[in-house]
C-alpha cells in the first residue's frame, strides 16, 4: 500500500504567510473599509455595498474611468505595431545587436517617477528644451500646464517613450527564434514581404506579443507615478487617471470607505480586462 | 524538369579568399541528368549544403555557373529558378490549413482557384493527406509536416528540381523508413529531378540512382550505389561507406603485389604512379579465414546480428573482417586471406591500380 505524509504542507507554508501578509490581509482591510463608514476614533458604521453604488454612480468616477480606458487604448494602438515594426527593423546578427538591445533597454531602466520628472522639464513651455523649441523655433502654440490636448499629448508620448522597448524586445525575441529555413522556404514559395509577415513572423511573434499586451495593459491601466508627476493630473482634471482620483480620495480626502470601494472596482476592472484579453488572444491556440 | 549542370563551381565565404583551403567548395563539375535521383553525401561541414543553397539560389557561387537545361541562372532569385526545396526541419505555416498550405506556393504565383484545388487535390492523394486538407497544420507530427513540406515543392508542375536538405533528421526511426519509401514513390509518379543532401549512407544509398560523395567541399567519388561499395575510388569513399567501411593498411607497392606488415598481398591489377603515403584497401566482407595466408591474432568479435564483425591484429595494424559463419575465438591465432580482385593500392588516398579487364 501507498503511504502518504502531509510534510509537504509544511514547504509551502512560508509561502503561504508571505502572501497573506503582502497580499491577503491589506486586501481585507481594503474589503473591511469598503463597507462601513468611519469617523475616526475607530468606530466603524456598517454601510453595505452603499460606497459601490455611490462610486459607481458618481460623474467623477465614470469621466476617470474613461480617460483611463482613452488612456490605454491610444498607448497600446501606438505601442504594439510601433513595437513590432521596430523590432522587424532591428539587425538579427552582427555588431550592431548588442548596441541596440542596450539602446532598447535604456528608458525601461530610468525609474518612473524620474521619467516623470524628465519629460516635466523636457516639455515646459519657456525654459523645456522641447517646450521651446515647440513654441519660439516652430511657432506651435504647445503648454502642457495649461491646455488639456497638449497635456495627453505629453503625457501619451511619454508612455510611448518609456514603454515601447519592452514591446520591441519581446518580439525581437520572438523574431530570432524563427529558423533561417523558414525565410528560405518563403523564397522559394514566392512569398511577398507582406505573406513572410504574416504568415511567418507574425504567428512566430504571436505567443510573446499576446505576454507584450498583457503586460503593457496592466501597466498602463494602473499607471500612477508618469502622469503624476508630469502634469498632477492637470490641467483641471484632464489627465486625472485612475489611480490619480483615487489617491486624492484616499489620501487628499481622506474618505476611506469610497476609496476603498473604487479600489475594489479598479482591481475587478484589471482583472477582468486581463482575462478577456488573454482569453481572446490564446483562443486559436486551444482548438 | 530539367538537366543540372554545375560548371567550374567554387565558392568561399570569405570576401577575398586566399588558398584553396579558404573555400566551402572547390571546383565542381557534374551534370545532373532530367528525372534522376541523386544524393549528396558526405560528413557534416563537407559542404554538401553549401551546393544545395548554391543550386536553389539560396546563395550565389564565388565562380562557376549553373545550367538548367544549357540555360544560366548562376544569379537567378529562388523563386524564379523553379526549385523546390525541403528543409531539415519542417518548414510549416502554422496559421494555415493543410490544403492552404499546399496551395500557397501556387496562390504567390498567381494561379487560377480552379488549378490551384486540382492540383492540391492530386497532391494530397498523392502524400496520403487528403483527409487532413482542412485541419490545421500546426498540430500534425513531425512526419506529417514534413510531408507537407515536399507537398508544397511539388504542387507546382513547372518545378526543374526537388531538394532536399537531410530531410528525415528529425523523423522518428521507424517512420523514417516509410517516408523514404513515400520519396522514392514520389520520384517515380512526378519525375522530377530530385536531388538528396545527407551524412546517411543507407539514406543516400537506397534513395539515389547516383550518388556523389563529398569530402571538405570536394567531390571524391560519383556512382551508383554499387560502384561505390565495390570500387571506392577514394579511401575516404571506402571508409565513409560500408559498415564497418573498408580497412585503410599502410603497405608499400610492387608492380600487382602489396606488401603489408611484410606480408605479399596480390591486388586487382598492377599500381601506377610512385611516392606519396601508399594503403593497401580491402573490405571487411573481402577479408576472409583460412588455413593459409597473413597470421593474425584476434581480438575482439561483436555479434551485430546477421553477422559477426571480427578485429584483428596484423604486427601492430588492426583490421576487420566480416564473416557470417566459422567465427574465430578472441585471442586466437587465425589466418587471413585477402580477395585479390577487391584489395587494391591507394596512393594519397587515390585509387593507384588498374583494374584487370
């Protein structure tokens, strides 16, 4: 007979208590604020799901949620073929490869709320060397403090910026593991460039690119530090995202319950966007 | 379909080569006829592939030209060459059906719906697919893949060659030897000029019609299988072909005779040429046991199942003999008789004698 022990519980225990400790018990503080209302001393009044409804229904929220979904949407529309189309341009051997990858990296290395703090300076209307160059040497009437347009603007390009070498990388690597018979075969076969795309690198490229989405997704969707410190969320509530609205809730206002429901909300967003794009993009593959 | 005639042919990969030891190829001259099965063959780096991405325009040669049908294509792109090639490992377009996938060379060519489903059809028959025509290629087996692969280089009815690149090397064992039979099938329905890159003999020998046997970018030796069993013109030919291939002993020559370890040896017929290292070459399946002949002792005698491989010492030269039956104990003291019509003299690792008429 088979015997069994149970000590392999005791492996998996530490990992167990780091993720209740990390994830698990602040994430039930947040549910535990979500549905009462407080008015310090800690006395705690039992609300319901009051907050959720409130958030929902508010017009700040929604208008939040929305530049939110502008905000992804027009980064991965830029991003993802930006991406692709730089990586198809890199050189797959030789000298230059290193030099490359190194130049890909480097915005991706420079922490975040330095970029921030970069692109503020970069695009200041009168001492930016951008900023100037916009408005004094091209006569482009461009202030990202002051006109929401110039702000997305700003705030889109440097995302861009920051975030299309992870793209270009990802793929890159999905197009150098695609065997040099592959293209010969093309040759032969009398493939266009266009047919070698897309009927080679572009299903090679499939698995790392759908990973290359998700990730730039989630990042961009919980983008907090960038837009920030670049424009605060300015001007007015322009380019207020998400995670912007929901630290003046929490920490401006100090209304914890309604924070802690939009928190909820925001991570079922996430959450569920994520899967829906995983979802549909493996699809093919399960057939 | 067409006749291959490679002329003069050299190429190096490097830009200014020096000696000719800086090239992958140096100096072929063959001439494939229309319709046969050929096969290169020769150890990896001997530049087999070298020739086959030369011949598809996959590469352009240092010198020399290629002829198809007396017609020079030496700087042709491969697809207006008309060459199909099959890869070492299957080249598939994974988003692409099975029949798709066949028709795609045609589609790139512009060839009406109707011709293209025709031809497809008679292919599919052909390669035993026609039932997996709407699945999609991604998830077949190695095999399978590889059957497509071809399939797609013999859609096309203007091909002037197929080639293949050591096709089968990632074919399980016991499917390899079905698809060689497919291969062979498949040359006699569409008789296409086939031409069969490979470091197997068994491949290259039960494939081809002729083979051409390849040695550091050289071409040592072409003939039908037999020839090159029965007659190595080179002991490179001799070693590389035969298992266990033939015994290289150093000897010095006299007229017909060759002394080996002291010992007189008759050959086929008489030497030519002086100088140079000299080798007596003589199949193990040649070398035979008697009451008389070179003293030998034995050392070692493997079963390998139709027959028994013995090696044995000769003063200080070891050799092998074949024999299927009277199998000499290890340690024993035999002798050895050599066929005369099959021992000859290499000089330099040239054939040195003539054979008797």
């Amino acid at each position: 007979m088979r015997t069994e022990n149970q000590k392999a519980w005791f492996f998996v225990l530490p990992v167990l208590a780091l993720v209740a400790f990390n994830a698990l018990v602040p994430m039930m503080t947040v549910v535990n604020y979500s549905v009462q209302e407080t008015f310090g001393n800690n006395q705690f009044f039992w609300e319901g799901l009051g907050w959720f409804e409130q958030i929902l229904r508010s017009d700040r929220f929604q208008a939040a949620l929305g530049r939110q979904f502008l905000f992804t949407f027009l980064i991965l529309l830029i991003e993802v073929p930006l991406g692709i189309i730089v990586a198809l341009s890199m050189p797959r051997k030789g000298f230059w490869v290193p030099v490359c990858l190194v130049l890909m990296a480097l915005p991706m290395l420079i922490p975040w709320n330095v970029v921030g703090s970069m692109w503020n300076i970069f695009t200041l209307p009168k001492i930016g060397l951008m900023g100037y160059f916009l408005n004094d040497v091209l006569g482009i009437n461009y202030d990202m403090t002051q006109q929401p347009l110039s702000a997305w603007i700003t705030v889109i390009v440097m995302d861009v910026w920051h975030w299309t070498s992870l793209v270009v990388l990802l793929c890159y690597a999905g197009l150098v593991s695609i065997p040099d018979a592959y293209y010969q075969a093309a040759k032969i076969d009398g493939a266009s460039p266009w047919s070698v795309f897309r009927y080679i690198q572009l299903p090679k490229m499939k698995t790392v690119l759908t990973i290359a989405v998700l990730l730039r997704f989630m990042d961009s969707f919980n983008i907090y530090t960038e837009p920030f410190v670049l424009t605060g969320g300015g001007p007015g509530n322009s380019t207020t995202l998400l995670s912007i609205d929901l630290v003046k809730i929490a920490l401006g206002q100090f209304d914890l319950g309604p924070a802690a429901a939009m928190s909820l909300i925001y991570f079922a967003i996430t959450l569920l966007v994520s899967w829906v794009f995983y979802t549909l993009m493996t699809k093919d593959d399960a057939e | 379909m067409a006749q291959i005639k490679l002329s003069n042919l050299r190429h190096s990969y490097m830009p200014a080569p020096k000696g000719p030891e800086d090239y992958a190829l140096k100096e072929i001259d063959v001439t494939w006829r229309d319709g046969g099965a050929y096969a290169l063959l020769g150890p990896s780096g001997c530049g087999k592939s070298t020739l086959l991405n030369i011949i598809s325009g996959l590469l352009t040669p240092s010198e020399g030209q290629i002829l198809f049908d007396d017609r020079d294509v030496t700087t042709l792109p491969p697809d207006q060459r008309n060459i199909a090639q099959v890869f070492q490992f299957p080249v598939i377009y994974d988003t692409m059906t099975v029949g798709e996938n066949l028709a795609f060379p045609l589609k790139n060519r512009g060839v009406d719906p109707a011709t293209i489903k025709r031809r497809v059809d008679e292919i599919a028959e052909m390669l035993d697919v026609t039932d997996m025509l709407s699945t999609r290629a991604s998830g077949l087996s190695p095999d399978n893949k590889q059957k497509i692969s071809m399939g797609r280089g013999l859609v096309r009815d203007d091909v002037n060659a197929v080639m293949f690149d050591e096709p089968l090397t990632v074919i399980d064992p016991h499917l390899k030897w079905k698809l060689r039979s497919k291969l062979k099938e498949l040359h006699q329905r569409v008789k296409a000029t086939m031409i069969y890159v490979t470091h197997d003999q068994t491949e290259a020998l039960t494939f081809a019609d002729e083979v051409v046997v390849m040695q550091e970018g050289e071409v040592v030796q072409i003939g039908t299988p037999v020839e090159l069993f029965e007659r190595p013109q080179h002991t490179f030919v001799g070693h590389f072909i035969g298992s266990p291939g033939m015994n290289v002993l150093p000897c010095e020559a006299k007229g017909d005779r060759a002394v080996f370890e002291g010992h007189e040896v008759v050959l086929e017929g008489p030497t030519h040429g002086d100088g140079g290292r000299t080798d007596l070459g003589i199949r193990p399946e040649y070398v035979g046991f008697g009451d008389t002949g070179i003293p030998a002792h034995v050392t070692k005698v493997s079963d390998i199942g139709r027959h028994y491989v013995v090696s044995a010492m000769v003063g200080n030269t070891a050799l092998k003999a074949v024999t299927e039956h009277s199998v000499p104990e290890p340690g024993s003291e035999v002798f050895l008789q050599f066929k005369p019509e099959q021992s000859r003299v290499y000089r330099d690792g040239w054939i040195a004698t003539e054979e008797r008429s």
